[in-house]
C-alpha cells in the first residue's frame, strides 16, 4: 500500500511539475504575471511533495538492520529471570508441599473426629470431595493416596462400629433381664387371673352339675379354655425366645408401601402395636401380620436382613421400616418361617376418614372438646 501511495504522489508531482513550467514560460513570454505567478506556485507545490515523501528515503524499503547486541542482552536477561524463578520454585515447593500436605492431614482428622456410627457414608462423600478440589490450589492427590485416606476413615468406622457393637450388646443383655423380668411378672399375674377364673368356674360348674343345668356344657367348654391359658402361659415362661414378629404400616403417617417389621415377646402382642400406635404418631397401625414364633428374634434377624436394602433410614440401621412390596415381605417369612395368614390391603380407617371430615365440622367438634382437653392438660 505505501508503495502504490509513492507512485500516485510521483505522477501528481510529475503534474504539476509540467503544468508549471507551461504556465511560467507562457505566462512569461505574454507577460501574463497572473499565469506566470500560478505556474510558479504549482512549482513549489510539487516541491513540496517531493521534499515530504522522497528526500533521505533511499533506504526507506530496505529492511532494518539487526541489533544483535541489544537482543542478545534482552534473550539473556529473560534467560537470567527464568533461572532465577525456577530456582525460588525449586526452594518454595517443599515448604508449599508439608504446607498441602498438612491441610489434607487436617481434612482427614476432621473427618475422623466428626465420624459416628450413622454418618458414615456422608463423611466419606465429604472427604472425597475435598481431596478432589485440592487440585484448584496445584496439588494433585493421587488415587492411591485418596484410597489411604479414605482406609483411615473406613478403619476408624469399623473401630466405632465394633466400640457401638459392644455398648449394644451390654444393652441387649440388660434389656433381656429386664424383658424376662417383665414376662415374669406378667406371667405370675395371668397365672392367677386364670386361677381365679377357674375357681369361680369351678364352683359354677358343680352348682350347673347339681342342678342339671344347660349350662354345663358351655362352663366345661371356659374351664378348659382356661386351662389351655394356663399352659401357654407357663410355655412363654420356658421359652425366653419365643414370642411375636408383626408386620404392621401407617399410611396416614409414612405413605404406601412403608412396613414396620419388628418382634416383641408379650404375652398381648397387640399391646406392643397399641403402644406404639401412642402419641408420636398421628394415627395408628394396621396389622398384617402376626407371625407366633419360638424363636422370634432369630426370625426378625433373617427378615431385617433380606429386607436390608430396602431400608427408609438407610443411615441408622436400628430403624425396622422398610419401603418394599408387601409381597417381598412375605416371600421373605415363607421363606424362614412358613406360609402364613396375612392382611393384604391396609384399613387406615382414620385417616380416609380424617380426609374427608370438613373444616367447619373439625371447628365444631373442637368447640366442643375444647374445654375437656383444658381440664387433661
């Protein structure tokens, strides 16, 4: 582009090179001074043109000299300043190192001290994640390592869990004192129900005898009734192990599909579902089944655990419910027990009947109630 500039500047100064002449002899020759004077002009203009753009540019187009001495000065001084920097790396990248690996030292014992036995699958995804973003500060912690680390949180995991087994089983042991000392007692207290029961029988029985009432029949059918009680009672007695496992839900408190799997030894089992159909949850359980067994807790075990992975509370594992088919449930007890008699579908009678009760009727009702739940408080 500069060059085809310097061509077209040369043609107009060539112009007005030649138009001025023309017009200075001519203007000279007629003594025409106006002519003469603008022929001179357009003269000077063309000198101006060439002063500017031609005059000491002979070397304008040649390339430019090197300098090798000015370069290689600067090529040295930048090699000077790498070496210096590599060198401060070299000396800083220890300290930076103990510096990392002390913070991941750090992280790790957090995580450690902040471990129980129901947190640890959180903790693990937490130390994971923040061994990962070490690499935004320059340190890459290797597979291997993160492995190490996370063996630290694991063994320290299953030093809980063995620490928790032991607590857990001092507290079985002293909640089976407890429990036979309970059945003991209600043993005693159903012995003598029965007893009296079978005295008042008794006597009812000789006097129908005596009197050749109708009513013999039916006093002998309750006498042996009563007897049979009696049996059981002390059977319960000789086996400690025996006892109930129920299979129980709450739609109106857990939803579709949500069971309660649990064992008790009672004599009344369905006071174990009564008690826990108390305060705590705002309607009450429905039973699907109730399994008699001689050895209950061996059959809640085997059930807890083919249901494992089905648990609600995947985190604390003495939670019994399980999200599952009702069928998987009893394919499970067929499975460990036997064939059994079992509810399908569940009543919940008071909550379909809570949804469709109307807020004017709820308003009634508690106007009327009101003052009787004053007086219990």
């Amino acid at each position: 582009m500069q060059f085809i500039k310097d061509i077209l500047l040369a043609f107009l100064a060539m112009c007005l090179l030649f138009f001025g002449l023309g017009a200075l002899v001519s203007g000279m020759g007629s003594k025409n001074y106006v002519l003469a004077f603008f022929g001179g002009f357009l003269l000077f203009c063309c000198l101006l043109i060439f002063v500017n753009n031609f005059s000491g540019q002979k070397d304008k187009y040649k390339p430019p000299s090197p300098q090798p001495d000015s370069k290689q000065n600067e090529i040295e001084e930048l090699r000077a300043k790498l070496d210096k920097f590599t060198k401060s790396y070299q000396e800083i990248r220890p300290f930076f190192l103990n510096l990392a690996n002390a913070y991941i030292q750090e992280v790790v014992n957090k995580a450690v001290n902040k471990l129980t036995v129901n947190n640890y699958l959180v903790q693990k995804a937490k130390l994971e994640k923040q061994l990962n973003a070490m690499h935004q500060y320059g340190v890459t912690v290797g597979h291997a390592n993160v492995d190490k680390y996370l063996l630290v949180l694991k063994n320290e995991y299953e030093r809980l869990l063995e620490k928790e087994a032991q607590r857990q089983e001092q507290a079985r042991i002293r909640e089976k004192i407890r429990e036979e000392q309970r059945i003991e007692r209600e043993r005693q207290q159903e012995l003598e129900r029965i007893e009296r029961e079978q005295k008042l029988l008794e006597k009812a029985l000789m006097e129908a005898r005596l009197s050749h009432s109708a009513d013999v029949a039916r006093l002998e059918q309750q006498l042996m009734e009563l007897e049979a009680k009696s049996q059981r009672a002390q059977s319960m007695a000789e086996l400690t192990k025996a006892g109930y496992v129920y299979i129980i839900s709450n739609v109106g408190s857990f939803g579709e599909g949500v069971y309660k799997v649990g064992m008790t030894r009672r004599l009344e089992p369905m006071d174990r579902v009564k008690e826990l159909s108390s305060a705590s949850v705002p309607f009450s359980f429905d039973v699907h089944a109730m399994i008699s067994s001689e050895n209950a807790p061996a059959l809640e075990h085997a059930l807890h655990k083919a249901l494992n992975h089905c648990r609600v509370n995947k985190v604390n594992v003495r939670k019994e419910f399980f999200r599952v088919p009702l069928e998987t449930i009893l394919n499970a007890v067929e499975q460990h027990h036997g064939k059994i008699e079992y509810v399908a579908t569940a009543e919940a009678l008071e909550f379909y009947q809570s949804a469709d009760v109307k807020n004017e009727d709820m308003d009634y009702v508690y106007s009327k109630t009101e003052h009787e739940v004053s007086e219990d408080e």
